[in-house]
C-alpha cells in the first residue's frame, strides 16, 4: 500500500533509463562509424564519438547500479 507509488515511478523511470541507453548506444555506434569511414582526420566528430561514447557507459553503470534487466 505504502510503497506502490515508489515502485511505479521506480518502473517508469527505470523504463526512460532504458530508452535513453538504447538511443545513446546507437548514436555512439553512428558516431564510431563515421569516424571509421572518414577520409580525413575531423577533431570535431572524434570528440563528439567520445562524448557519446562516454554518455553510454554513463548510463550502462546506472543500470548496472539499478540492477536493470533488459528483456526482449
């Protein structure tokens, strides 16, 4: 009874954290992908792969801290 609310927005949340890992994933692998394709070296897009990448794995250990599981 008390701790319904808790568990609901703790389920909601944990569903947005999800959602924001998936899109952070793919725009990191976007990101790795053109860099890998490019002809020339461009500091601008390296660091904007790092950025996403570093975002990523910010949101994976909050999820490995959560204790989320994905299920497919």
């Amino acid at each position: 009874m008390f701790f319904r609310k808790k568990q609901a927005l703790r389920s909601v949340y944990d569903e947005k954290l999800i959602q924001s890992l998936d899109r952070s994933r793919t725009e990191w692998f976007k990101r790795r992908e053109l860099l890998r394709i490019s002809f020339e070296q461009n500091n601008e897009l390296e660091a904007q792969a790092k950025a996403a990448q570093a975002k990523y794995f910010f949101l994976f250990k909050e999820a490995k801290k959560r204790k989320i599981r994905i299920k497919e």
